[in-house]
C-alpha cells in the first residue's frame, strides 16, 4: 500500500494538523471555552449554554474526545466531561512552540 499524504509530514506536524481541525468549529471553541469557564465535570447543561440540539454537542464531544482535548465518562444516562489536564497542557505547548519558533528577521513593513 502506498504512502497516505499524512505520511510525508512529521508526527508533530500531523498532531498540530489534527487539533487544529478539530479547533476549527465554533461549536467546539464555545464548548470548550464553557468547559474552561466553569472549570468542573459538566453534563446536560451544554445544550442550554451553547444552544444547538443534544446530537450536536455529542457529535463535537466525540471528536474533542477523541484528540485527547477533553475527558468524560458515560454512566447509564449520565454524561460528564471535563478538559484533560494533562493533554491540554501538552497541547498548549505544542501550539506555543509552532507560534514561537517564528521570529521576524526583516522589518515587517518591508515583507512582500
């Protein structure tokens, strides 16, 4: 079998590739900024806080799950989720070293 074109990139790469396409739904921003502002295990309240129908949220829990973004358990009908702490740190310093390592060596009037 040949070569996928994720295989031609780096792992960190493909990692920084792949939370950045989960971050980019809104839904998932809001989510996780609410799963920030109450900085406790949350369950049914999220369709009141973000507005949009319970398949929905669970669609974009599923895949902030399945980065490692947030954690959760499911208990019968119980539903609780929470930022991962220790992968959101990881995360945070993938994202800062990709935005870090730019460092301007021209004066940024005189680029292109």
């Amino acid at each position: 079998m040949g070569l996928t074109k994720s295989d031609i990139f780096t792992e960190k790469q493909n990692e920084l590739a792949n939370l950045a396409k989960v971050l980019g739904h809104p839904a998932r921003i809001a989510i996780l900024q609410h799963l920030i502002k109450v900085n406790t295990c949350i369950g049914g309240d999220l369709v009141n806080e973000i507005g949009l129908a319970q398949p929905t949220i669970s669609q974009h829990l599923r895949e902030l799950k399945k980065v490692g973004i947030i954690q959760g358990t499911i208990e019968g009908t119980s539903v609780c989720y929470c930022i991962n702490p220790q992968n959101w740190k990881d995360i945070q310093t993938l994202f800062n070293t990709f935005f870090t390592d730019f460092t301007s060596k021209i004066d940024s009037n005189s680029c292109c």
